[in-house]
C-alpha cells in the first residue's frame, strides 16, 4: 500500500501514481514540490517497491545528505536508494505487526 500523504521530519510530502513520467522512469521524487511520483504502469508490487526507493530519495532531499566519496554523488544516492528502498519496504512488512515507540523497555545483559 503506497500513502497519499506523509511527514518526513516534519516536512509534508505527497503522493502520487502518474503516468508522464520521463524516459519510462519508474519513479520520481522532486525536491522543490516535496512529491513522490509513482508510475502507475507496474503491477502494485513494483509500485510499492518504487515508492520505497523514492522514499530514500526523499529522505535524502530532507536531510539534505550528500554522498561525497564516490566519483558521482547522483549515481551514489541512487545505488543506496536501490538497496535501501526495497529492504526497508520488506522490513516493515515483516514486522508490520510491532507496535512502534520510544519507551521500549531495557533489557539487561
């Protein structure tokens, strides 16, 4: 499932299936308009796995982090949005059931 709208530290994005995005891209995330575009010519599984990717994409743009130690910081940001998109998606389905919060209990060693 793919929201329509979401907060990513407190900046609202939305989002969208579309179907003009350039050179039969998958995806787009754009920085200005605070958008994730989803192309809706993918079976929902690719959809969801692409809004994963360009939700890295955006986390990236908020956070405003930059990938300087390889040669291409696009091409950078794009091989880690590629590996972080889908294995995020999976980890939240696998554990959709955790019910998330910030006073977990210590656990002694």
């Amino acid at each position: 499932m793919i929201p329509s709208e979401l907060l990513i530290d407190g900046v609202p994005y939305t989002v969208g299936v579309c179907d003009t995005l350039p050179d039969n891209e998958c995806g787009e995330t754009d920085r200005r308009k605070c958008r994730i575009l989803v192309s809706e010519d993918q079976c929902e599984a690719m959809r969801e796995s692409t809004f994963w990717h360009e939700l890295v994409h955006a986390l990236f743009a908020v956070r405003d982090v930059r990938l300087h130690g390889s040669g291409n910081p696009d091409e950078a940001e794009e091989e880690v949005a590629t590996a972080l998109g889908p294995a995020l998606h999976a980890f939240f389905l696998q554990n959709a059931d955790i019910q998330w919060r910030y006073d977990a209990p210590a656990i002694n060693q």
